[in-house]
C-alpha cells in the first residue's frame, strides 16, 4: 500500500487523500484512499517495527472529534466511490488510536452509501466482542493485517513484530468465523535476511496466507526515515529488495488462486525496490496491471543484463559475514 509523506496540518484535516483503481469482485472500481491522523501504532510506543516509520509524526492532541471531521472532509473530497480504504498509523480498530465516536462514523457512512469498506488492525484488537461492534453499524468490511512473515523468529528478530504467528491465525479465524474478508500483508526483506532467504520467506508466508486470506498484498520493504532498516542501510548494511525478486514472488503468489496485489511503495528508487534503472519501470507498470486486472499476462519480464547480476548476488550473499549486504552499490563504487 502506498503512502505519502505528511506535512504539518491542523488536526481535523487528514494525513493524505487520493483515488485509485481496484479489483473488487472481478470488476475495477474507483476505491478512495483516506490517511488518517491519529495517535499512532500502540505498538510503536512500545518500540515498533524495524522498517515502520510512519508513526514519526503521530500526535497525541487528536481526538474523536477531530478524527470524524477529516474523514467526513476527505470523504467529500473523494465524491463518489465503490470501495474505501480507511488507513491509520496503526489499527482502526484500536479504541486508544481510533476512539468508537470516530469509527461509527466512518462505518455508517459506508453503510448509508453502500461502500466496501478496508481497515487495518493488529491481530489483539480483532476480538468477537469488537467485531460483533463494527459488524452491528457496517457489514462490507475487509480486514487487512500485517504479517508480515509466517516465520516466528522472523517476526520476533528481524522485524520485532510485537506478535505471533498463532496470533495472526486465531485473528483470521475469528474474521472467518465472522464472514469479514482478511487481506493479508506480506513483508518482501525484512532486515538480516539475505536477497534469497528473504525471497524464500515471502514464499512460505504467501502460501501460509493463502489458506486464510481473501487477499495477499505483498509488500517490498522501502527505506523509511529514522527506523532500524534506515541506520543499515546507510552503512551499506542493507538494501532494498531487487524488483527480480518482486517479480519472482508475484509470480508464485499469482498461482495461489488468491487475490494478489503489490505496488511497491518508492519503487524504482534508491529506497524501494529497484534493479539497474533501465528495466524498473517496465516491470513497475506490470506489477501495477497485474494488480488491477489480476491477469498474470500484464506481468513484465523485460530482457535486460542486471538479471544475470541478480542471480549472481542471489547465490554469493550466502557467503557474506553478516547476512545482508548491499553488494551491488558496493561493486558500482569500485567501478
């Protein structure tokens, strides 16, 4: 999922508005994008995700009040939609992030409209008791949670996820229970994991979220300020995945008979996912055609000389001190 960078704005407006294109029941439909201020991801005052820094900019002066008026002004601004994303910085369905007042508000204004309605959470904040709240107000609904790997030691070392596989699972199951619809985001690279073992990874979750999920997002990690993956990646410790292996790993997910989406957020740049920069955005408008039409034939796969590159760093990563290490940067250097 995309996101854009706040500036500095009064409470009741929103951290960012915009529309865009989505496959909702094999039709594409124009779904509206809302960014919402909030206090931020509980789980980042507790420490947070080494690669998550959109709580920077959390604040804490933000009540239900103000968080209902930037809804209703982004929902203004966006006019009429069939499907709506309602992000935060954390979960929607955390009370302390997004107080009850501000969520009955986004939900009955799905309902009275007929929306399709996407929110995020943390796997503690989906209970049957919240859940049977939500569901109460608004029933076209579509959970998304965060993942990120089926791999519990990478959601504790690598990640610092703040939760478990098992948890992940007791959630989907109660949404399952619940007829509510899981998207399921998927981490492509997380620190400390070669360019392979991250692709193996993502793999392994995809087809662990597959038997869960109405729909699996797979997310390239992009180089956000002020975060662990940042500190790394600056010492050349770390580099964001090649778009070889975005490709790679959509292609697999494509065969899971799931919904797959991925549209990597700073892709083709230094911070997201990118190759040599000839080929990058052949296969970015592929990736973003796939994802819309959901045909794997929109995919790309220009011929190009950095894939043999790919390969070859694919194969000899295993053999650096440290796991991870930005060795085509390095290589350019000496050039």
């Amino acid at each position: 999922m995309a996101r854009h960078e706040r500036r500095e704005r009064p409470n009741t407006a929103p951290a960012a508005v915009w529309k865009e294109k989505e496959n909702l029941g094999g039709k594409v439909v124009d779904a509206g994008v809302i960014i919402l201020q909030t206090s931020g991801c509980s789980h980042f005052h507790s420490g947070g995700c080494s690669m998550c820094g959109y709580n920077i900019d959390a604040r804490n002066d933000v009540t239900a009040s103000d968080i209902s008026k930037q809804f209703a002004s982004a929902a203004n601004e966006l006019g009429e939609v069939q499907m709506l994303k309602v992000y935060t910085s954390g979960s929607f369905l955390d009370p302390e992030e997004v107080p009850r007042d501000a969520t009955d508000a986004v939900l009955a204004h799905c309902d009275d409209r007929g929306i399709r309605l996407l929110v995020e959470s943390r796997p503690e904040y989906i209970t049957a008791e919240r859940m049977d709240s939500v569901l109460s107000v608004h029933d076209d609904l579509e959970v998304a949670i965060g993942l990120e790997s089926a791999n519990d030691d990478v959601l504790r070392y690598s990640i610092d996820k703040g939760f478990t596989v098992a948890d992940y699972d007791r959630a989907a199951a109660l949404l399952a229970d619940k007829a509510v619809g899981l998207r399921t985001y998927v981490l492509l690279k997380p620190p400390y994991l070669t360019e392979a073992e991250a692709v193996a990874d993502t793999v392994a979750t995809v087809k662990h979220a597959a038997g869960r999920s109405a729909v699996i997002s797979i997310n390239p990690v992009n180089v956000q300020k002020r975060t662990v993956v940042e500190r790394l990646w600056k010492g050349w410790a770390y580099r964001p995945p090649w778009l070889w292996s975005v490709l790679s790993v959509v292609e697999q997910a494509s065969g899971t008979g799931r919904k797959v989406v991925c549209e990597p957020t700073g892709g083709g740049k230094e911070r997201g996912a990118h190759n040599c920069g000839r080929c990058d955005d052949m296969i970015l408008d592929g990736l973003k055609a796939f994802s819309t039409h959901q045909d794997p034939r929109r995919l790309a796969r220009p011929e190009c000389g950095c894939r043999e590159t790919w390969e070859r760093i694919m194969d000899i990563e295993k053999y650096c001190v440290g796991g991870t290490v930005d060795l085509q940067r390095f290589f350019r250097k000496r050039e």
